[in-house]
C-alpha cells in the first residue's frame, strides 16, 4: 500500500511539473527596429498581436514604451507612447505579449497618476499587492445592466432639480472654450455623492492641472478622487489611452461596490489625438480628417461606462465645441450616444450668470423615469416659465410688452429674478438635493400655467 501510494504521489508531482514546464515561458525573442517615422516604429518580431505593450531599448539602455497598432508585409508598426529620442537603426525590441496593464488599489485615492499608473504628483505609490489591470476592457453586456431607478446628487442646483441624473447615466456637457467646465467639474467633485471620483484630464496646459487640483477640488475632492491627467504636449497615443485608463480604474471601483463619478475633460482633445494616431497608421480621412475608427471606437469606451450587479458608475463627458459649433463630428457623434446633454452658453456667462447652464437646451433623457410626479410637475412648471420669458424677451428689454396683456408672461416676468437667484451658484456653496427639490416644488406650489 505504501509502495502504491508512493508511486501516485511521485506521478502527481510529475504531472505537476510537467504542467508548469508547459505553461512556463523559457525563452523571449528580440526583435529589431527597421524604420523609424516620427512617433511610428516598424519592427520586425514573431508573436506580436494588436494592442501588446513593446519595449524599445535606446543606445544608452532606456527602454521606451509602444503599443502594436497595425501590421504591414511582415513588419510591425508600434506607435511610442512617449518620445523616441536615443533609437536607432536595430534597436532591440522585446513585448510583454499583454495589453498596456495598470495596478489599482485604494492607495489610488487621492493620487495624480499618468495613463499607464505611474505616479506624476512626485509622491512614492506603494504597489506591492495591487491587482493589476488591462486598460481595455470590453463593456458589459446589454441584459447585465441593472435598470437606473435611484437619483445622483451632483449638489449643483440647476442640474439636481431640472436636469436629474440617475446612478449609472452618462451624459454629455457640451460647452466653448472659458465659460467654466473645470470650476463646474471641481463643484461635482467636492459635492457630489459618489463614493469615488475619477477625473480624466486630457490635453490639459500643464499649468492648468496644477490650478484644479489645488483650486477646483480642493483638499475635501481630492481626499476622494483619482487623476489620470495626459498633458497636451505629450504624444497622441498616450493621450488616447488617458480616458481608457480613467474608465479601467472606475470599472475597478465599481466591482467593489461603490458609486463612482468619471468626469472627463475633455472627450474632444481625446479623439483629436485618435485622429492623430489613425492617421500615422495610414487610414484614410473622413469627416474633419477624423478616421472612421475613432468613432467606432467612442462608441465602445463611452459604453464601458453605466450600472453592473455590484456598482454603479456615473459618466460626465466634456464635449469641446471649437467655434461653439454644435454640429462638429465630435459633439454630434457623443450627443448620440450618451443619456442626455448639458449646454454651457456663453451667453449665460457673459451676464455673469454661473454655472452657465443653458436649461432649456439641455436635456436628461432619464428624468421623468427617476424623479417623482411632484418634482416632474415643478419641473416642468419652471421650464415654461423660462421658455415664455426668453420667446418675449426682447419685447420686455425695449419696454414694448404692456402688463396684463399676457397673465401667463406677467408670473414669468414676476418669477424670473428668482428663478435666477435659484439656478445661480457659487462655487463654494454646499447643498443637498433634498433641499434642491424642496426649494422648487416650493417656488412652483401656486404656480399656474
């Protein structure tokens, strides 16, 4: 019996080892780098597949990051993460055979960190026992999304009271150059509800990221939020890949069962560096020089986003529009796919009216689903109040309307300076959106119209 077992137990270990032999790597080729183009290397190694994180060693042993993009003959093309200084004709190249991987954990919170995890806010990240994840990822299925039936308080008046997103929504904030997104951002990051804030800041002036960390989020923000900031003038692909890495550490947040806020600034400097990037590769131009893939590809990372069975991730958008063009591919081609949109006017902010949201252009697609019938009805008593008071405006500021001629456009013209006052907020106010919806069912109780 004991020569039986012994033998089973000899086989067992075998086996075992064989297994491990098997499935051990005990060799790696190098390949070598045959033509380099701007940000565009050709390299010629076996094994390499769509999306694998490379290494390229320059002369003086520093090993540069690129990702594989496309395949040409039987050459390779990766396209550097970072600049290529000090590569050459034969630089050796090695892969890890896996896509670009970052480490998350709860030591993220509150940390300043580059698209592929590492720390750019100076500070020592320690991060032994982090579970380490692929920066994309397919989104979740059509029936695994639970349906969004509970509120998001973002503690901004003007969006918890007329524009009410739900948890797991995405919506869109379309706005010009200057009229306020990052200082309205930083109000959502501070105030919110969520249990954790990721902010993606793409193509930002490096002095700016400074200025919203220390300015618009604040110490109270920042205790709970994740940075993952790209600055301008680094190259397109590392600048592509800053949303990809932002939406990976929410997903890491949700599945751990917490309410997480994305605020993306901004989705347009994001899909100008994807045009960069398919361009360099050799696809044709469509549209404003956009390849057809960037489209293609706002789709599936703006859908990663939304409720799972363990958490709920809320997705803020910022949309540049150049020349307040709202027809721009960009701002056409999110509009479509996200649950409603937020108008930041120029206008409104030229009368020195913050957060310069235009209310009667903007639009929650979910909101008669989650509020109740008494906000609903409030709501929609203040909207056509605006409505009418902004059709007769121009008849009041030249003193042409005559009181009493319209009962209706006398309560407009009676409620509008408080109105106002109500949409109006300061950055360093605080509320809730009990108090919000308080506020309004209040103000519209005997309100007819």
């Amino acid at each position: 019996m004991l020569e039986q077992s012994t033998e089973k137990s000899i086989e067992y270990v075998k086996k075992q080892a064989f297994e491990i032999i098997n499935s051990t790597k005990l060799y790696s080729y190098k390949g070598s780098v045959s033509k380099l183009l701007g940000l565009t290397v050709d390299v010629k190694l076996p094994g390499l597949k769509i999306g694998d994180l490379c290494f390229i060693e320059t002369y003086e042993g520093e090993k540069k990051p690129a990702e594989v993009v496309a395949f040409k003959g039987e050459s390779a093309q990766l396209l550097l993460l970072y600049d290529g200084s000090g590569i050459g004709q034969g630089s050796l190249v090695t892969t890890t055979g896996t896509s670009i991987s970052i480490p998350m954990g709860d030591f993220l919170l509150g940390r300043l960190i580059s698209p592929l995890g590492e720390p750019i806010d100076g500070k020592p990240m320690d991060t032994s026992g982090a579970k380490w994840v692929s920066i994309d990822n397919p989104p979740p299925g059509a029936f695994d999304r639970p349906i969004i039936k509970t509120m998001f308080s973002t503690g901004v008046r003007a969006i918890d009271s007329l524009l009410t997103l739900g948890a797991g929504q995405r919506m869109g904030l379309f706005a010009g150059s200057g009229v306020g997104k990052s200082t309205m951002l930083g109000m959502i990051a501070r105030n919110s509800d969520a249990d954790v804030n990721v902010v993606a800041l793409i193509g930002e002036r490096g002095r700016e990221v400074k200025e919203f960390v220390e300015n618009s989020l604040g110490d109270v923000g920042m205790k709970k939020s994740v940075l993952v900031c790209s600055t301008g003038d680094q190259p397109p692909l590392i600048r592509q890949k800053c949303l990809m890495a932002a939406t990976a550490v929410c997903e890491y947040f949700r599945d751990r069962g917490k309410k997480v806020f994305l605020m993306t600034d901004t989705v347009t400097r994001c899909a100008m560096a994807g045009r960069e990037v398919g361009l360099s590769i050799g696809e044709p131009p469509t549209i404003k020089g956009y390849p057809p893939s960037i489209f293609s590809w706002l789709q599936k990372v703006l859908e990663r986003t939304g409720n799972s069975n363990l958490g709920s991730i809320t997705a803020l958008y910022t949309v540049l529009m150049e020349g307040d063009d709202i027809n721009d591919p960009v701002v056409d081609t999110v509009r479509g796919i996200v649950d409603g949109h937020i108008f930041l006017s120029r206008k409104i902010a030229e009368m020195n009216h913050y957060p310069a949201i235009d209310v009667l252009g903007s639009v929650s697609r979910l909101f008669t689903e989650i509020v109740t019938e008494e906000h609903k009805q409030a709501a929609y008593k203040m909207r056509k109040l605006m409505a009418l008071y902004r059709e007769n405006k121009d008849l009041i500021d030249v003193g042409m309307y005559n009181a009493g001629s319209n009962p209706k456009l006398d309560i407009a013209i009676e409620l509008m300076p408080q109105i106002n006052a109500f949409l109006q907020q300061r950055t360093s106010d605080s509320v809730t959106m009990e108090n919000t919806i308080a506020t309004l069912i209040s103000m519209m109780k005997d309100v007819d119209i």
